[in-house]
C-alpha cells in the first residue's frame, strides 16, 4: 500500500552513498520511512489478524525452561500485564540514544537488545554503531537528519575554508561510504579544532531542493536556516546499530520461541558498514521471512504454557528519583559520546568502562518507571559496547580505533559475542569467524 514517488508513472531513483548508481525508491520526497511506516500502521488496524495494546512499555521476557513464553508489561496506570505466547518476536529499532548526538527518536533505548540479552540470547557485533555525516550541528536531541540523497543530488561538504575536503579523499567524494565520510571529517575537526563542518546545496536548484526534499527543507526552515541559500552545519551523529540479537536469515535467536527482525537483530547483512537505505529494505524482507517462519515454527512448537514463575522481589522497590534518572541519561550518552564514539583508543574505552561501572554503583534497582527502564537498558547496551570496542583491536568499518588504524583480517575477520552467564549473571565475551 505504499505510494512511491513516480515521474509519468515511472519510479523516481536516487542515489546515495557508496552507491554505483541510482536505485532507491523514495515516498513523499524525503519522508520515505514515515510513509511505509504509516502503510504499515494502516495495514495493521485494518486487518484482523492482529491485536494492539498501546501505551505499554515491556519490562522483560518471560521464560520457561529456556524457552521464551510471553512478555511483562507496563501499562500508562503503573498496571502490569502478562501476556503469554507461543512465540515473542523482538522489533524494538535501535539504540541511538546511547550518545548525546544522534538521529534516533528518544525511545531508541535499545530495550530489545538488553531484554534479548537479560533472556540468555547471543548478541553480536555490539560494538559496530554508524555515525551518520550529515546531521544538523545542535544541541537538540534528536537532531534533524541531513538525508544522504541531498549528496546524492549534488550537495558538497566544505570545511572552514569552503573547500571540499572529500575530493582527493576517495573516488566518490561525498558520496564514499559513510564510515569514510566521518573518519574524514574527524580529520577536519582535529585540524581546524572545530566540531562541525558545512554542507552546500546554493549551487543546486532551489524549487527542486523544496520539490524533493521538504522534510529538511521545512526543518531546517524552522531552525533559522534556508538549504537553497545558506551553508548548513553538520555534524555526525549515532544513525544505526548494526549489533543485536544473533538471528539466522529466518529471525530466530538463539532463545528457542523468541525472534527478532530489524535494527534489534544482528542477521549478518550489512557487514561492518551499512549501505544507504538499505535498513528499510532490512526490516521487509526479514520481517516478512520472520513471519514466515512463525507460521512454520507455530504449527508443530509445543503449547502455549498455561502458568509462568514470575522472579519478583518481595520488598516494592522505591527506584530512582526522576532528576537523578534524567541527569544519569545525560552523564551516560556524555561518557559514551566523549570515550567510546566516532574514534575510540584504549584509554578511552577503559575510561567509560570505569565511568559506567560507577554510574551503575550509584544508581538503586529501578521501580516501575519507563525512564528508569529505558536508562537501565541503555546502560546494559553501553556496557556491551564497551566491552566489544576494547575486545576488537583493529578498525573496521563504523568501528574506528586511533590505536589500532588499520583493519587486521588475520586476527580480526571474526564476530564479536555477547551473552550473559545465567550462574553469575555477568556477561560473556567470546569471538566466532567469519562465515562466507
């Protein structure tokens, strides 16, 4: 049911970065996320199939005897729910919120990683978060995204001199892959000790750039900027987690009854750098297969359990005062930011392990409030990141180390693995190789 955009009934094509030519579908200009998104939502409510309960915050998985049996919810009244199942699948999005600049929407708290992880499933590759090269420079969180199509068309990047510091970097300029993009621009901002650089579009077509771009041109509008007049500021912020929960290419994790699909699974596909668009498509084609597989997976699985043991503390926990939570959120996405971003080095991995270990010190068990949640499960995937970054000695991909600049295939064309140890409740490193 989604309208794509078309030009005398033909599908307008862009182009995006590391791209050899164009072949990304868009709707609504620039809003191609929201309009399948919204198709999505039509194609839900309409159908039968599929029962909704909004405004509840899952707290966590249900498990019995290994297998994953329902979910614990929150509801907006303090109620809590138990839903029971024959199968869960995880489609939680991502974890962007771990740092002070990103994209993502302030839900992204990476509550499918930490309730996968807390369950005793495998997560891989939790070290590996892309940086986007173009949002808007701002202290708003989330930022407007800069969409990579705006290159696509022709926009540059310009230092502080107004040259463009990605001709001669790589053959495609702008367009090169984005870890390529950040790690360039990284090099600007230690050169000129500045934090931002410049996209340009003055040169392209103003009523073409409102045309096909009237998301950013709106935001950026209501911002104090015009992006057919002005140089815009950008900066990179965190965009996509490629790390989650190990799924095969039917999402199942390794949890026997529990699935994943989207930016919660880590299926394999993107390597160590995703491609421009190429998330969206993700969550199509593995939803649709994950979906495909329920209905294999529930016509011979065992039945739903009729009681589940639920592990709960017999004293009310009084959690965390809301100012403490907020000011925590901020001192972890900081710490993160600073120590364990876009170029990381040893010292400064082991300094955020060490901060992180303290907030968590700091802090009491949580009660039964979504902010606390959402910090606690941020907390657990910036502790895997953490771990991982150090593990990894090499640069690969989005993951850039200062100490280690080149990528190491001899040691490190391997996977990195996260899983808890249901005895201590500590978690587990361990590598696998790369399977071709």
């Amino acid at each position: 049911g989604t309208k794509f955009d078309r030009r005398d009934g033909k599908l307008i094509l862009g182009k995006e970065g590391a791209h050899s030519m164009a072949r990304i579908v868009h709707a609504g200009g620039d809003a191609t996320g929201s309009v399948v998104a919204s198709a999505l939502a039509e194609a839900l409510t309409a159908g039968g199939r599929v029962e909704l309960h909004e405004n509840e915050f899952v707290l966590d998985l249900l498990m019995d005897a290994g297998r994953c049996v329902g979910a614990l919810s929150l509801g907006a009244e303090g109620e809590l729910t138990i839903s029971l199942a024959r199968a869960v699948v995880l489609a939680c999005g991502g974890a962007g919120q771990v740092y002070s600049h990103t994209t993502n929407p302030l839900v992204a708290t990476g509550d499918g990683h930490a309730m996968a992880y807390r369950a005793g499933a495998v997560l891989r590759d939790m070290e590996f978060m892309q940086f986007h090269p173009t949002a808007f420079y701002c202290q708003e969180n989330p930022t407007l995204l800069l969409t990579e199509a705006l290159r696509g068309e022709g926009a540059y990047l310009l230092d502080d001199a107004g040259e463009r510091f990605m001709v001669g970097s790589h053959p495609m300029a702008e367009l090169a892959p984005r870890d390529v993009v950040v790690r360039h621009m990284q090099r600007v901002f230690e050169r000129d000790k500045t934090d931002h650089v410049w996209l340009d579009a003055r040169h392209l077509d103003g009523g073409y750039l409102r045309q096909r771009f009237p998301t950013v041109h709106t935001g950026l509008q209501k911002r104090g900027f015009d992006l057919c007049t002005q140089l815009i500021p950008v900066a990179p912020a965190s965009h996509y987690y490629l790390g989650g929960a190990l799924t095969d290419t039917w999402g199942r994790t390794t949890v026997p009854g529990l699935y994943a699909c989207g930016e919660t699974s880590s299926v394999g596909i993107h390597g160590a750098n995703r491609l421009a668009s190429n998330s969206l498509l993700e969550g199509l084609v593995f939803g649709e297969r994950t979906v495909r597989e329920l209905n294999r997976y529930l016509s011979v699985a065992d039945p739903a359990v009729r009681k589940v043991k639920l592990d709960l503390s017999d004293e009310l926990r009084e959690g965390n005062d809301a100012a403490v939570v907020a000011e925590s959120r901020k001192r972890l996405a900081g710490v993160m930011t600073e120590l364990c971003g876009i170029v990381r080095c040893r010292d400064g991995i082991q300094k955020a392990r060490d901060e992180l270990g303290a907030l968590r010190a700091s802090l009491a068990a949580p009660g039964l409030s979504v902010a606390e949640l959402e910090l606690f499960n941020l907390l657990s995937v910036a502790e895997h990141i953490v771990a991982t970054a150090l593990l990894r000695e090499e640069s690969r991909g989005v993951h850039l180390r200062s100490d280690y600049p080149e990528m190491n295939d001899a040691q490190w064309r391997r996977h990195s693995l996260v899983r808890r140890d249901p005895a201590t409740g500590a978690p587990v490193l361990e590598t696998t190789a790369l399977v071709t």
